[in-house]
C-alpha cells in the first residue's frame, strides 16, 4: 500500500495557488429568494421523472450484468477451445 501511495503522489495534479481570496465582500443570506423558486416551480424548470430516470439505472444494470455473462461465456468458450486443442495434440 505504501508503494501505491507514493506512485499516487508522483502523478498528483497539484492544487492551482493563487493566494488568499477576500470572501468578505460576498452577500450571502441563508433565506432563498421566495420570489424566484415560485417562479422556478411554475415554470416547471428541470423537472425530473423519476420512473424514467430510476428504468434508465435498471437498464443499465441489466446492459452490465448481460456484458458479464458474455465475457464470461465468452471466457469459458477460450478455455474449452484450447482444452479441446490441446487434447488433439
């Protein structure tokens, strides 16, 4: 584990240093304009469906788990194969 820590840190991006930044001059509120997420509700901006979202991840798993067990038909097709062509000879 060490040796993969220290080849991690060879090929590390070092972090962008571009000094303190001043934050103070920043406005924030920890209220939410009341305004601006009604009119976001209203206007039905990025709204989601869940069930369409929640088949895609099904369909995905499904496409995995098809990719597995052809790689390992696949895989045992290779053993066979070369089991097979080694008894000939």
């Amino acid at each position: 584990m060490p040796v993969l820590r220290v080849v991690r840190h060879w090929f590390r991006r070092p972090a962008i240093r571009m000094g303190s930044v001043d934050n103070s001059r920043i406005r924030t509120t920890r209220t939410k304009n009341a305004q601006f997420i009604s009119y976001l509700v209203e206007s039905g901006f990025r709204q989601v469906n869940v069930d369409h979202y929640e088949a895609g991840l099904r369909r995905r798993r499904w496409a995995r788990a098809a990719l597995f067990c052809l790689l390992g038909a696949g895989g045992a097709w290779v053993v066979i194969e070369s089991a097979r062509a080694l008894s000939m000879f």
